[in-house]
C-alpha cells in the first residue's frame, strides 16, 4: 500500500475522501494519456506518481463555481 494513504493527512489535505479520489482519477488518466509527471518517477508506478504530485502540493482539485451552478440548476436525472 502507498504509505501516504494510511494516514488521513492526504484526505483532509483536499477536504475529504471523495474530491481526493476525484482528483485521483483525473490526474491517473491524464498521465495514461501521455501527460508528463510533476515529480520524478523513480522507478514509481503512475498510481505512485499521482500521489506524490498530491503530497507534494504539485496539483489540487479545484472546482468551478459556473460548474456548480449548473448542476444546482439542473433538473434530477430519472433512474
């Protein structure tokens, strides 16, 4: 297990579990595509990388308030 998700420094870090998960996959998956890490590799897998970018305050979540208002204003999906 990657040492700094035993310790929940790195989810109060961005306000909680899910906006750490969000940011997670977001930056996994521009990595995948071919995006340059912000830290050396060092031999560390991509999972590995996005973390240390985390701790090391490379990247955060940031939310777009428009965004926000958007999904306020939108009508509820039906299931």
């Amino acid at each position: 297990m990657i040492e700094a998700l035993k310790s929940d420094h790195i989810v109060e870090k961005l306000g909680g579990r899910f906006k750490l998960t969000a940011l997670i996959q977001r930056r996994l998956a521009e990595i995948i595509d071919g995006a340059r890490p912000l830290v050396e590799r060092n031999g560390r897998s991509d999972l590995e990388v996005v973390i240390e970018e985390i701790a090391q305050d490379k990247i955060s979540l940031e939310i777009d308030p428009e965004q926000i208002e958007k999904m306020r204003g939108a009508p509820a999906r039906k299931r």
